[in-house]
C-alpha cells in the first residue's frame, strides 16, 4: 500500500505515468546489526539512484530524514527499537553515525545499484544464510549463496 501510494505520489506531483518501482520489491532477512546498517544506507540511497533526488535530505518521506530529523509523534520508525537493535545506546551519536555511513557511500560510489540487496534473500554468514533458505523451503529455491565480504 505505501509503496503503490508513493508512486502515485510521485507521478503525479512529476505529471508523470507508468512503472516507478523498477521491479517487486521483497524482504531480506539481515544477520547481524552492520548487515542492518547497510541495509539502512542501501534503502536510503534508493530515491538518488532512481535519480527523484540528488541528496537523501531531500526525499521526505525516506528514513534518511526520519532518523536525521525524528519526529515527536507520528514517526514511522520505532527509534528506540532501531537504537536497540544496532547496538547504540546514545541517539544523537547514532544520527551522526547515519549521517556518516550515508555520506561515505555517497562519496565512495556506492550509490549505485547492487545486487547484494535486491537478489539476496538473506546476508550475513553463509550458516545464517543456509539457515534462511532452509526455512523458506521452495520459496528460495534456485537462490545462490553468495560470500559477500562487503557486507
């Protein structure tokens, strides 16, 4: 739903038609909290590679600004779950080490698309990963265990 009405969104504030997700989009079960992070400036990047935006900042409705700028109420990340999560205590240092993690990709190139993410059902540890695609059964079938030291 949120997905279809962003599109609309986008199209129609860009007097734009047709496609705007490239593809179906799909879960990834993440091991680790820097799997998570990654994932995090990954998801964030989306809206530059599709090029909407030059700089995440820009997209509001991304989680670039949410966890840059939370708001009092009405959030749709849980900030404290996230905190919890990634292992941080303190949210001002983890906004700044977002901030940081963000800029670097940007600046090492890493706003391009990779296939780490959107093929991948599951990253991190190749048992953890092996561990995922048991329990899908079928639904992983022909998915490949990729040694992915990026990540």
């Amino acid at each position: 739903m949120v997905a279809g009405r962003t599109a609309q969104e986008f199209n129609q504030r860009k007097i734009r038609k047709g496609a705007y997700w490239e593809d179906r989009y799909h879960a990834v079960a993440v091991e680790t909290s820097k799997h998570l992070t990654n994932c995090l400036v990954y998801i964030d990047l989306n809206m530059v590679r599709a090029g909407a935006v030059t700089h995440l900042s820009e997209w509001p409705f991304g989680g670039y600004n949410e966890i840059q700028n939370p708001a009092k109420r009405y959030s749709i990340i849980d900030q404290k779950a996230l905190l919890s999560i990634c292992g941080a205590i303190d949210p001002v240092q983890f906004r700044d080490e977002h901030k940081h993690w963000v800029e670097e990709a940007v600046n090492n190139g890493k706003a391009i698309k990779e296939p780490t993410w959107p093929e991948s059902i599951a990253v991190g540890s190749k048992k953890f990963v092996e561990e995922i695609q048991g329990k899908l059964g079928i639904k992983a079938m022909g998915r490949k265990v990729i040694k992915n030291d990026k990540n």
